[in-house]
C-alpha cells in the first residue's frame, strides 16, 4: 500500500485537537487579562486578591459555558445544515433532472473536456442517485458530511479545555493572598503556558513551533496589557 | 441563465456575517454574564457599580484582542496551510506522477466507473497541471482556497462586534451608579438584544428565528447564571 505513507505527509490536526485549541487559547488568554487588569486597578482594595479570584472564576464559568454551547450549536447547525441541503439535493436530482445533469458536466467542463470525453463518467455519476448527490454535495456545495455525535463531544472538550486553561492563570492569586505578587507568579506562569502551548498547537497545526509559541505569547500579553491599561484608566 | 436562481436556494452566509456573528455572540454574553456574577457576590460594596465595570470593560479588551488576534492568526493560518499543501501536490504531481494518477482514478472507481470508463476524464484532469492540482486539492483534501485579505477584515470585525456587544451589557452599569439596578437592567436589555440577535442570526444561518433567539437567551442566560452562583459561592 504505497498510499499510506504518501498520504501521512498531508497532516491535518483531528477535530478533538482543535476544540481543545479553541478552548485552552481562550481560557489562558481572557481570565489571564482579566486578572492583570484587575489587580492593577484594586490593587489599594484590601480584599482585592479575593475580588480578582471571584471575577476570574465568573469569567472562567461565563465563559466556558459560552464558548462549550456555542460550539454544540455551531456544531448541530452543521449538521442541520448538511442534511437540509442534501434532502434539496435529492429532490432538485428528479424535480429539475435536467439543470443538475448539466451541473455535473460543467464540473468536467471547467477542467476542459469535451461532452464526448465526459460522457461517461457524466453518466456514471448520474446514475446512482447516492453517488449523485454525494457529488453534488463536494463539488457544486463544498459540503462535507459531520459527524453526527460531533456536537456534544465539542461541546464539552472546548468548556473543559478553557477552565483547565483558566485556572492556570488564576492559580496564583487562589494561593497566594498577596495580589501583587500573584500578579507577577500569575504573568510567569501563564506566558510560559502560553508559549509551551503556542509550541504544541504549531505541531498540531503544522505552523513552525516557535513561531506558534511566540504568536500565543503576544496574544495573551497583548490583551493583558489592553485590560490592565483600560482597568488603571478608569479606576 | 436558469442556474442562477436554482443557485441562490442554497443560502450560505457571507464570511463578514459570520465574523460579526462569532464577535457579537461572546460579546453580548461574557461580559454580561461577567458582570451579573459579580454584582451579586460583591453588592455591599461601596464601590460595587465601579468596579464591576472596571472588571466589564477590562474584560472587553481582553476578549475583544484575544478573539480578534485568534481570528486573524486563523486566517493566515487557512492561507498558509493552503498555500504548502498546493506547492506540495504540485511537486508530487512530478515526483509521484504515477501515485497521483492512481489516486484521481480512485475517486471515480469510488463512484461506480469501470478502469475504461474514466480513462478520458482521468486523462483530462492529468493532461493539465493547473487542473490536476486543483482537483487534488478539492478531492483528496477537501480544501477550498481562502481569500488572502481576509484575515485582517476578520479580526477587525470579531474585535469591533464583541466591542458593540459587550457594551450592551454593561451600558446600565456605567449610567446608574446603583449596581442592583445595574443588574436589573442590564439583564433585561441584555436578554432582549440576545433575542434579537438569535433571530437575526437565525434568519442568516438559515435555522428557525424563533429557535435561534431562544438559543442564544439560554446560553447567555446559562452562562450568566453560572457566573453568578460561583461569584456568590465564593465571596
């Protein structure tokens, strides 16, 4: 099988690997800035170590629950969406027979056949109705079928991947009572998670490594820097 | 023309709608719910009203950036991955030239055709290089090329949707310095903007309006709900 080998270079991550990137990015970036930008501003606050732990921990309840149901609903939308296209396609293959025979031909067209050459496999693919609407949902859509239990497995990897990721960042503040130097454990802490998880997504994604960690590490520091600034500005 | 209407039955979203979609929905949620929670756990507090938006707005920055910036960095990454998978098939088109072949019969053999039948159409699409690459690139990985300008406009339009949305909610905190009233009313402007939201989101995407409001009310109400009951259980 000399396919097999050939077929590994093109690399692309499983979905349960971006819906934890989904998850985990945001995680350790928003509850991160959050509480950076907090601290900054109650810092004088004598409870403010605990102000910044509630808000983080609502944050991380928000917005984990925002981000896990609006993946299920992006998910099952999909898969309405697939099936309410493919059911038009099975009644579009009788009701305007002719208009989707020519559909197909103009796929073999565009690649400059002839209607000689392409009679054969025009009639191949016509005249299967499965065959037909699988080619009609790839080729004339760009549809591609979900799968169908997809939705509440992303759902909850995306909410567990961003509170795993957001209590990185809130780690220190829980342990230590000192906001200040929370702030600081918190900024060490998380830009190294940013950037060993930056690392990891670039394998995933085949993007350089180093270039996938440095790209996180902006991020995170980038919407610390905004929360603390507009937090400070306020207060 | 009798493709153009058939063509149109089959809605798709523009990409700045689903942008917009993508920002506004977590902005109209998280800061929303952010700030629900901590109202509650923190309403004896002389400087409740300012704090929770503080908390609100530094929170804005940090999902705005974090999603926008992950917008863009998704972006280029679709545009980069594009890019080496097609300079890869291009030379494997050379190098593995029989490979290659072999994998484009496949797919007619998949839909029924005899090795005589899909001689011409394979011949066709082989003879080209241009239109052998993009066949695989359609067929094997089920890639479609990404417009090259998109990344900024995305990240511009997810930044500035979760900016709006954001602001509705913590609009009633930032005008009345009284945070239980803050509360009162932002919960209820905030879930009629998520009911005209998820109806409008509905009309887009195609799914039910009814449907999509009440979706995006009970996440937003979930998340909200959420927040609240951990800032309360903590403080």
């Amino acid at each position: 099988m000399p396919a097999t080998p050939h077929m590994e270079h093109h690399f692309t991550a499983p979905e349960s690997v971006r819906d934890v990137v989904i998850g985990m990015s945001d995680g350790l970036t928003v509850p991160f800035a959050l509480a950076a930008g907090i601290s900054g501003a109650i810092a004088t606050n004598p409870h403010a170590s605990q102000l910044v732990v509630t808000a983080g921990l609502a944050e991380i309840a928000a917005g984990s629950i925002a981000m896990g149901l609006g993946g299920y609903l992006a998910a099952r939308t999909d898969i309405e969406h697939y099936a309410s296209e493919r059911e038009r396609e099975v009644r579009e293959i009788v009701e305007l027979r002719d208009v989707e025979i020519e559909e197909v031909a103009k796929v073999f067209r565009d690649y400059g056949m002839t209607d000689a050459e392409m009679a054969p496999v025009v009639k191949a693919i016509t005249g299967n109705e499965k065959s037909w609407v699988d080619f009609m949902m790839r080729f004339e859509l760009g549809l591609e079928e979900p799968q169908p239990k997809r939705a509440r497995t992303s759902a909850l990897t995306i909410a567990a991947s961003y509170v795993v990721g957001g209590l990185i960042p809130l780690a220190p503040y829980i342990l230590l009572s000192d906001v200040q130097r929370g702030l600081y454990y918190s900024v060490g802490v998380t830009l190294l998670a940013l950037a060993v998880f930056g690392w990891v997504k670039g394998r995933f994604t085949g993007i350089n490594p180093f270039k996938g960690g440095l790209q996180t590490v902006v991020i995170g520091g980038l919407a610390a820097m905004a929360a603390f600034l507009i937090a400070k500005l306020i207060s």
